[in-house]
C-alpha cells in the first residue's frame, strides 16, 4: 500500500476512531511450505494474507466476500488469534492483541467469538449439547452449577432450541439447529465481536433465512459486531454495513455495501456480482455475465503485479508490471477504495470484453 | 421427442428406526435437448430419485416406472445397467474430488470409461479422444493434463474433468447432481455456461438436481419443486419463478435474500422439512404453511393443474387462480384461507404464528 | 455418492426431532448392533463363562475334591507312572504328569492368564492413550521425543529383557505384568497419537481453542471422547495378545513357577508327554485357543458395530430380496395418492 493510500485509510478510519473496535493494519499471514524429513528446508510461501487493511465499526457488520484463496478464512482466524501473524497489527478495542501468548488472549477471548461454517464439523460430536454451550462458562470459570444449566437453557431458548434438548447430542439436530447451537455457545459469554465464517453457506435456503434472521436479532439486542465472511453475495448484501473484496491475499475493493454493489469499480467485483446466480429467469437471461478465463491461481505463487491480471478482461501490460494501491478512485466517495489501475467505468460492458478475451486468449 | 418418462416412482428404505419413505410417488419426463431443474432442500428425495434412476440405490424398495427409450430402467439387472450407465445416461456429481479416483491419472480414467463401453478402440485412441474431450471443456493444455491426477486439478477443473467424462460417449441425457455446489461464483458460471454450451452441441438433455434457484433461473426449461420425497410444484421455469401455486415454492422465493430489500428481515419458513419416517398426515408442508386449510390437515393432495396453456401443476388445495407473488392472488389465497379453516388447521395455523422463526 | 451420504439425505437429519425416533447414544446404538451379532454374542458368553470358571475355579476344585497343587500319585497316575486320561478316576479331563488334576488347573491357570491379560492391558491402555495424546497434540519436540521413545520401546526384543529381568528380579506375577505393560503401552499409544493427530484438525477443536480452552481441557474433554471408540476396539483386541504373551513367558520358564499353574508353563511342562497323553497339551491349548479367539472375535464384533456402514450392508442384502420381490410384483402396491394429471410433461 502506497502512502497515499495509507493516509487515505487513515482519514476515513479517523472520522470513526472511536467507533472502531476491530482494526487491522498491514496484516500478512504467510504458511512456510517445507520439504518432507527431519530437516525440513522452506522452499517457499502460501501467501494467503498479502498486506490487509481493515476497520470494524462497533455494532456494525462488516462483509468479507473471496473466493477460494482469497485468504479470507485465514485472515479471520489471524483476528480470533487461533493462528500467529507473520507481520502486521490487530487491535481490538484499543488494545493490541497481535500474536499475544495463550495466557494473556484468555480474557480477549470472552470479547472475540466465532461461528463456523460446518454445522457438522464444529460441534464435539461425543459431547452433549448442553455442555458445548456450557463450555464457554467452564472454561472462562464465570457460573457454575445450576447457574450455569439456567443460562445454557436460556441461551437455547433465545436462539430458537427447545431448552429440554440439554442432554441430546448434535446428532440429533438438524444442520439448521447445529447452526444455533454454535450460535448459542458464541453468545455466552456477551462477547463483543462475532467472527461469522460462511455460518449459513452449508445450510438450505429456507433455514438460511432463519439463521440470518437470527444474526440479526442478536445483533440488534446485543450491541454486537460482526465480521462476516461469505462467498454468497446476496447474503453478503443482505446482512452487511460495509463490504470488503479479497482476491489471493489482497484487498481487492472497499467501501459501504451500497457503493460497492451499485458500482463496483473493480473488475473482479463486478465478475463476482455478475456470476451471482438470481432466482429470476428474465434477470438471468438478460444479465451480461462476466466470465472469467482460467481457475484462481494458487497463493504460493500469486501473479506478479496485480494478482488479478491474468484473468482480467481489462488487462494490460501495466496490470502485470505494478501493483495497483488501494485508493479512492475519481467519482467515488471517500470511504470507497479499489485497488486497480483501470477501474470499471460507467457504463463499461466488461461481458464484451471478458467474451472477447476467451475467443483469443 | 420424449426421452425420459418416469411413473410414480417410489423409493423406501427399511431402517433399524423404520421405514424412510424418501420418495412417494414423482412422475415427470425429460425431453431430448430439454433441461429439467429438481429443486429441493435437504430430505426431499431429490438425490435418492436420481441416484435410483441409475440403479445405485442398493437395500432400496422401489415401485414404479422410468422408461428411458423403451426400456424400464428399475427392471434392468446389474449387469445391463451398466451398459446405460455412461453411455446412455451419464453423471455429474457434486464433489469432484471424492467422484474422480485419487490414484489415477485423469487423462486414464477418461480413456478408460471410453474403453469399458466401446470395445474395438484402441488405447491410444482411447487417450486421444480423452485428450480431446479435455481441449473441449475448455482445460487448457490438455495434452499435458491429460497425464495429471484428480488432485493437481483446481475444483473447477475437476468438475470439467467430469463433465468430459460424462460427455465422452455422448450420452442421450446426463443427470447433474449438484455440479457446482462446491465451487466459487465465477467458476460456478464457467461451469454452467460450459454445461449450456455442450447441451446445445449435441442436444443432450439434462436433469440438473440443485438446491440452488439462481442455477435453475438460469438453465432450466422446466421445473419440479421437491418436498418430502414428491414434487410440490411442476412447470415451465417461468410459471414456477413468477407464478409460484404451492406456499412451498412461494416460500423459498421469498426467504431468499434478493428478494428483500437489503437490511430488511427476511421471511423464511417456519419450522424444518419433516422426517421421512415419521410424516405428518394429509400435505406435508402443512406444518409449515401459511395458508394451510382444514384439508390440508388430512388430505393429501395430488398434483392439480394450475393452467391450461402450459404444463404447470401444483400439488395443493388452494384454488388454481392464487398462483403468483402479486396481490391479486394474495387476495384469493386469504379469502380461501377465511372460507376453509375452521376446524383442525385453526391449530396449525396459530403454532406456526407462534415458531420463534416468524415472529419480528 | 457413497451408500452412507444417501442413507443420511434418506433418514432426512432435517426431521424435526420429536417426532423422529427418539436421541440414543453412540454406545446404546453401538449395544444394540453388537447384540444383534450372532459371532459377537457368542464370544461374549464364552468370555463370561471363562471368567466365571475361573472366578469358581476353588469351588470347582472343591467339587471334584482335587486342590490344584496336590498329586495324587494313585488315583492320577497310571501303572506305568504316566498320567491318566479324561473321566478317569474322577478326573475329568484327566491328569497331568505328576498326577495332578489338569481340568483343575487348567481354571486356575485362567485366573492367571485372565488377571494377567486385564490388567496389563488397562494399565497399557491408561499409559498408551496418555502418551499417544500427548504426542499426538503437542507435535513438535514432544512428538518427536515420545514417538521416537514409543519407536524404540517397540523394536525392544520382548523376550531378552524378560530374560534380563528373570534372572535379575526372579520371576514371578509382577515380572510378567510389568514386562507385558511395558511392551504393550507402545502400540497403543502409536495408534492414539495417529488418531489425535487427525481429530485435532476437527472443527470443533479449533472453536474450543477459539474459545479459550487450554490444551489439557482439549486433549481431556473434546478428544478422548472420541477416542474411545478405537481404543476400546484396541484393548478388547490387546488381551488376548496379553494372554499369549503371558503363556509365552511362562512356558519359557520366565514368568509363572510352577507348582503354580499357568497355562504357559502346564504346556511347557506337557510337550514331553505328547506321546502318552494328547489331553495334557491339547486342553490347555484348547483353552488359550478359545479365549484367544472369544476376545478377537468380540473385538472384531464391536469394531462392526461401531462402524455404521455395516448396517447398511445388512440393509443392501435384505433390500435385494426385497427388490427382486416388488419385481415380480410388475405394477407395485400405491403407497401414495397418485398424481391425478398423470404423467403429462413437466
């Protein structure tokens, strides 16, 4: 990131500093690939987290929308500290929480939960519900006994789970009810941020309503603040006060929900919004969809330049040469950024082009 | 010309907890060149229908038809089956990872199901042809990859592995069965728009099994809405998307995010599909409806025509006319509503306006 | 798709639960297919009837008046000196070689041989889950010190150190206990820390880390539950290789002394008589032999139970007979209203 553009992230930061809860700076999240043996050399990187930015409001929720290899689940885990930061800041509150020591992230904690995307893989299937609830209290030691059946209960109601289910084990909910349990066992401890990673990508779509619906009550009662990451972008739409774009480790754009999905200004986002499916025949018909040529590169060896270039309909031979700042771009507001030399204009068909560019490759 | 006519298909499974009734009685055909969306959740018999269209439903049983040119495919043994398999109907599974075998080459396991069907070819015809199924669904390099494993290949590139595997002896249909419920946005729309491509090619036709509307809005002619091991609602996509009958099909429309304003609470359905063991009497989605009637409760209605010009067929009590997301039909459905619930629905009606799902 | 995945979209997970079955357990289900298995059954009643022999073994010394350790040169030997056959002079299964009532000892020996296989075995299991979870979790320098420790312990000629030990400590009960612990913990734990190793990347594990949950409270409370399928797999199957190893040892005249009986060293001592008395070797083989294969058969038995696709397998080959029956049946009874529009295009 350039100075200018730092300065740029600064500035809109700075008019809600003391509205921020979560904010991170320049984060890189770099996994070493060794050689197999006893002495294992590093021959190289899976660079999933390349230098992010980003700031969440408090109560707010901020939508992080990628791909696969966008580094997106690497980066809310490098938040949650469940993995140590290879260089850059995490604060939270006004404290630094980057790579702190078990012990002394034990009371962050209370304040930082997560929702996982598999409602099957994240609950313990050999323990009964009523104790995965109670966990958080156990483990924080804050109620016990009685005291703490109460509140499990409590939570079970609030979240839509019929309190007598206590003693059941995951597997005899449904995919939906596992959803709110892991919901449930989040809330325990009023924390104040909720990492949400794809809670409802594994779900069907009529449960998937409930759960946003959910999220949203709880958000609404508790004050909370969400980081929620998905690759579905009307959910993303639905649920998001500000949207940030990841592709292969970078911040691709940024800005309010409105302004990113009214003009989307990168060209990835605008493929992305494209290739979103609508449940509406004349809509899907008439849509110009962008499609991409090729797969998402891997991150060991992201492209050179602006990692989008190889499969960007607008490329060109600067697009490989340097690599584009993260800034505002003419027409857009401040808290709008995009990281591409030749942004979408108004009015752009990127289909013709895209469609151009496979014909002659 | 009809390709695929099935009759009141029904598939059970005996369990140690009792009988699963997965699907109960779903008809439906497929013409040549036509692509036929299933759309269901998670229990609604959508797999078990097509999985057992292709023999692979063992410890199954199954009543009923499924004429595919002449021949009633539940009466063919083992052997015979697997002579359809492949080269007449072909499939695409949902997770190309664990549907390719990890310990072959690609390029091999092309040739090989080429081989398995077409017994004069020769190898190296065999590979050249893989080769060149490859070049065809857009895997650049295919001579080179042709020699990779499942696990060198992207997701999307795997599941066009598939659909050459599923192409290469040009079957009459394919059946689809989530195909790109596991891969990114954009390829999911490579995906698709190779799927519609290929189709008008050879006019193949598809039977696309997704839970996703947004792919079936996108390439379906015709649509069959599944619920509880039958179809709730049958017709041409443009009846099911913008003249939904069945609440069922109304619901999904509108839990679905885009249909709100953004922010706005979304209207799911209350409560979940029910156990296919243990049904409830009468519709099975009268546990979940809004408008569920005195019928409802104890009848279980069969598929009703909806409109005489297309083939749309609605398996609900309401009166054909209140089709539609429009007020004029929300106007029919209340005044039905008013008219015919008097009696043992009166109940339903007020636990579902009790679900924690529905109230604000 | 896999049988189990459609076995799962059949049973429709989605159902609401109160009106589906009601919740069991893992073990309860795990119980009911174990009882359900015929081999299974039958090696737990044997395993039961071979404890309650040798629980009454002084009680069935008692009742044919022949203590295990007292020679009854007349009674039990014939002219020639050599012991007599089964239902002889009210020796059942006849006499060993001193005379000695072999059907008696043969008890007591199972109060030995079973002793010596549970003990050892739980005490190995305790040591072996600790070590391999420890191993397992931690990784890095821990792992590498406890696995190479675990490597080494395995690739230990078992029979030179009871060697090394008899003649240093004297062989006796608690030789061949600590010997046997100490060669069995290994295995068990190798196969514990494989088992960690691939449940610590578990969903779960990383949202009680996200949690704030120390390693211990991990290792104890969310992965041990999870290991106890296999390891109980483990140990029913680590018996009877205890049972062996401890007739081993005795027969080569390191562990169990006679006059004490052990089925190890009654063999040893009939392997000179083979010629005049087959019943002196082959009823003590006989009863190693089925308490070897009652225990590997049980294990066997609760490793299917434990594995839900072997129901299904159950299911597939009812269902076959059941498919060939609706076959003939060529129209199929109605099992649902049919659709009145018949089957007019979709």
């Amino acid at each position: 990131m350039t100075d200018e553009s730092a300065a740029a992230v600064m500035t809109s930061a700075q008019s809600s500093q003391d509205d921020v809860l979560v904010r991170v700076d320049n984060l890189v999240k770099y996994f070493p690939v060794r050689t197999a043996g006893y002495v294992r050399r590093t021959v190289g990187h899976v660079q999933a987290v390349d230098g992010v930015s980003l700031a969440i409001p408090r109560g707010k929720t901020l939508g992080l929308v990628g791909e696969t290899g966008s580094g997106k689940s690497t980066l809310a885990r490098c938040i949650a500290g469940l993995l140590p930061v290879t260089s850059g800041q995490v604060t939270f509150d006004g404290d630094d929480i980057t790579n702190l020591s078990r012990r002394k992230m034990i009371p962050y904690r209370r304040e930082i939960q997560m929702i996982f995307q598999d409602p099957y893989g994240s609950l313990n299937p050999r323990r009964r519900v009523g104790a995965i609830i109670a966990d958080p209290f156990a483990i924080h030691k804050t109620v016990a006994g009685n005291e703490r059946k109460r509140r499990v209960q409590e939570l079970m109601e609030r979240v839509g789970l019929n309190p007598e289910h206590y003693n059941r084990f995951p597997a005899e909910f449904s995919g939906g009810q596992r959803q709110r349990i892991g919901v449930a066992r989040a809330l325990a401890l009023r924390p104040k941020l909720i990492i949400c990673d794809e809670p409802v990508s594994a779900l069907d779509v009529s449960i998937q309503a409930q759960v946003l619906n959910l999220l949203a009550d709880l958000q609404r009662d508790y004050g909370l603040t969400y980081l929620f990451i998905a690759h579905d972008l009307e959910v993303v739409r639905h649920v998001s006060d500000s949207v940030t774009v990841m592709y292969l480790g970078r911040v691709a754009e940024e800005g309010s929900r409105d302004a990113v999905y009214r003009t989307p200004r990168h060209p990835y986002t605008a493929a992305l919004l494209s290739a979103a499916p609508a449940a509406d025949p004349d809509a899907a018909a008439s849509r110009q969809r962008i499609i991409l040529t090729g797969d998402i590169p891997s991150p060991i060896d992201p492209p050179s330049g602006c990692r989008f270039h190889p499969r960007c309909p607008k490329a060109r031979e600067l697009c490989g040469q340097e690599d584009p700042p993260l800034e505002v771009k003419a027409g857009d507001g401040p808290t709008h950024l995009t990281a591409c030399h030749f942004p979408v204009e108004a009015g752009e068909n990127l289909a013709a082009a895209a469609a151009a560019r496979r014909e002659s490759p | 010309m009809t390709l695929l006519e099935v009759e009141n298909l029904t598939v059970s499974f005996p369990s140690a907890d009792g009988v699963v009734r997965a699907v109960r009685g779903v008809s439906f055909t497929l013409e040549a060149g036509q692509t036929l969306g299933i759309v269901g959740e998670s229990g609604s018999g959508k797999t078990v229908l097509t999985q057992t269209l292709l023999g692979l439903t063992p410890g199954a049983e199954i009543t009923g038809k499924a004429i595919f040119g002449g021949t009633d495919l539940l009466q063919l043994s083992e052997n015979q089956m697997r002579q359809v398999r492949g080269s007449r109907i072909s499939v695409i599974f949902q997770d190309p990872l664990t549907s390719l075998h990890p310990l072959y080459r690609v390029g091999w396991q092309i040739a090989e199901m080429i081989r398995a069907h077409e017994k004069d070819i020769t190898k190296k015809q065999a590979a050249e042809r893989a080769v060149e199924l490859l070049g065809r669904v857009g895997i650049p390099n295919p001579a080179q990859r042709v020699n990779d494993y499942p696990h060198q290949f992207s997701g999307g590139m795997r599941q066009r592995a598939m659909i050459a595997m599923a192409m290469s002896l040009s079957p009459q249909m394919i059946i689809a069965d989530e195909p790109t419920t596991a891969l990114d946005a954009t390829v999911q729309a490579q995906i698709l728009d190779l799927l519609l491509k290929l189709q008008q090619e050879s006019h193949t036709a598809l039977l696309m099994i997704t839970h996703d509307l947004g792919v079936v809005a996108d390439i379906a002619d015709n649509v069959m809405v599944m619920y509880a091991g039958r179809a709730a609602e049958k017709g041409p996509k443009h009846d099911i998307f913008y003249e939904p009958h069945h609440p069922y099909t109304k619901g999904l429309l509108e839990s679905i995010p885009n249909s709100s304003a953004a922010g706005e609470r979304l209207r799911p359905i209350p409560g979940q599909p029910p156990s296919l063991i243990n049904l409830p009497s009468g519709c099975k989605f009268h546990p979940r409806c809004t408008y569920v009637l005195d019928r409802c409760v104890t009848e279980e209605p069969g598929l009703r025509e909806i409109s005489s010009d297309t083939a749309h067929l609605s398996a609900c009590w309401l009166p054909a006319r209140a089709a539609g997301l429009g007020g004029e039909a929300e106007k029919i459905r209340e005044e039905t509503v008013r008219e015919s619930r008097m009696g043992a629905a009166v109940e339903v009606a007020e636990a579902i306006a009790a679900a924690p799902e529905v109230q604000a | 798709m896999s049988l189990s995945e459609l076995e799962f979209q059949a049973a429709a997970v989605e159902g609401a639960p109160e009106q589906a079955v009601e919740g069991r357990s893992q073990w309860q289900l795990t119980w009911r297919r174990l009882r359900s298995d015929k081999v299974a059954v039958t090696a737990m009643i044997t395993i039961v009837v071979m404890v309650g022999l040798a629980i009454a073994a002084p009680a069935i010394a008692a009742l044919v008046h022949h203590p295990p350790n007292i020679a009854y040169p007349n009674t039990g030997e014939n002219a020639v000196g050599n012991p007599v056959g089964p239902f002889t002079n009210g020796f059942w299964l006849g006499t060993d070689d001193t005379g000695r009532d072999l059907m008696v000892r043969i008890f007591y020996g199972a109060r030995i041989s079973l002793f010596v296989g549970l003990v050892t075995t739980a005490v190995a299991t305790v040591a072996g889950v600790a070590v391999g979870l420890i191993a397992g979790y931690f990784g890095g320098i821990v792992d590498a010190v406890l696995a190479r420790f675990t490597d080494a312990v395995l690739a230990f000629p078992y029979v030179v150190l009871a060697l090394a030990l008899a003649v240093v400590l004297g062989p006796s009960l608690a030789v061949i206990i600590g010997v046997i612990t100490f060669f069995s913990w290994a295995g068990i734990s190798r196969i514990v820390r494989g088992q960690t190793l691939s449940l610590k990347e578990k969903e779960y594990i990383e949202a009680a880390r996200s949690l704030g949950a120390g390693p211990f409270r991990i290792m104890f409370i969310d992965i041990l539950p999870n290991l106890l399928a296999p390891v109980l797999v483990l140990a029913t199957l680590y018996i009877p290789a205890a049972v062996v190893f401890e007739a081993t040892l005795s027969y080569l005249g390191l562990g169990i002394q006679p006059p004490t009986a052990s089925w190890g060293n009654i063999l040893a001592a009939a392997q000179n008589f083979y010629q005049v008395a087959w019943w002196y070797t082959v009823f003590p083989a006989l009863a190693l032999l089925i308490t070897t294969l009652a225990f590997n058969l049980l294990g066997d038995g609760i490793r299917d139970a434990m594995d839900p696709t072997t129901e299904r397998l159950l299911a597939a080959r009812r269902g076959r007979k059941a498919r060939a029956r609706s076959r003939k049946n060529a129209a199929g009874p109605d099992q649902a209203p049919a659709d009145t529009a018949g089957s007019a295009s979709a």
